[in-house]
C-alpha cells in the first residue's frame, strides 16, 4: 500500500469516527437501577441431622436366659453391652425389668418370677442397677472360673 492509499484510510477512519453515531454515549446522569432482590429460600429439603441425636447401633439383644451357671456372665454383659448402647433405659427399674424379660426358662424364670412378685406384691421399689447386679452375680455366675477350666 503507498502512501497516498495509506493516506486516504486514515482520512476514511477519521471521517467515520467524527460521525454522531459512532460516538461513545456518555454516562447516565443517574447510576442504574439496582437488579431485583432475591427472594428467600424456602425450608431445606433435606433435614440437618443433630450430631448429638444418632441412632445407636443395632446389637442384638442377649438370648434368653435359663439359669444356667456357666452362661451368667456371657448372658449379663449382653445385657450390659445392649443397655449401654441404647440410651433408651431411663431407670434402674426398667433395666432391671428388660433383664428379667429374658430370664425366661429354668431356674432364671422361676427366680425372676419370685422377684417380681415380691416387689410387685408388696408395691416396693426394684432396687438399684448395683444391686440388682451382685444379686445376678450371686445366684447366676460361677464363683470359681478358673478352677472348671
């Protein structure tokens, strides 16, 4: 391109630039509206879990229970792993009233029987967990241990 054509471009580009419609629009004098508010969100869909509120977890209940000597321990620390793992037994009462709802052949029953109807007959309170525990302890486990093995 020669100087003369580079010459009548730059005139070209010039004129065009001069014209009303290629001018940029000056600022508004007001700033713009601002965009509409967002409205709020409605209610989660899916429930925030308290860490605090969990389901415990799912063992499984002892097996029945009929007095059997060498089976009193196993049988009470299944009964002492359930309760400690569901925060559901709210008293020593009902502890001690789910154990005996176990004890439900042999020499268990007949002893549960008889301690139930003491307490129910003579409207006394169920004792203590402790207690209730020795007195298992007493009647239900081996003394000795080691000396069967």
């Amino acid at each position: 391109m020669d100087s003369g054509d580079r010459l009548s471009q730059i005139e070209l580009e010039l004129k065009l630039s001069q014209e009303p419609q290629n001018f940029v629009k000056p600022p508004p004098s007001s700033p713009p509206a601002p965009p509409p508010p967002v409205p709020p969100l409605g209610p989660a869909t899916t429930p925030i879990l308290d860490p605090a509120v969990r389901k415990p977890p799912k063992l499984a209940p002892p097996p029945e229970f009929d007095g059997d000597h060498t089976k009193g321990r196993a049988f009470i620390t299944a009964c002492q792993l359930y309760i400690q793992a569901h925060g559901g037994f709210q008293s020593d009462t009902q502890k001690i009233i789910w154990v005996f709802s176990y004890m439900t052949k042999g020499d268990a029953a007949a002893w549960a029987t008889m301690c139930t109807e003491q307490i129910i007959g003579s409207n006394s309170d169920w004792g203590t967990w402790d207690g209730f525990l020795t007195e298992f302890r007493t009647c239900f486990t081996v003394l000795d241990a080691p000396a069967l093995a």
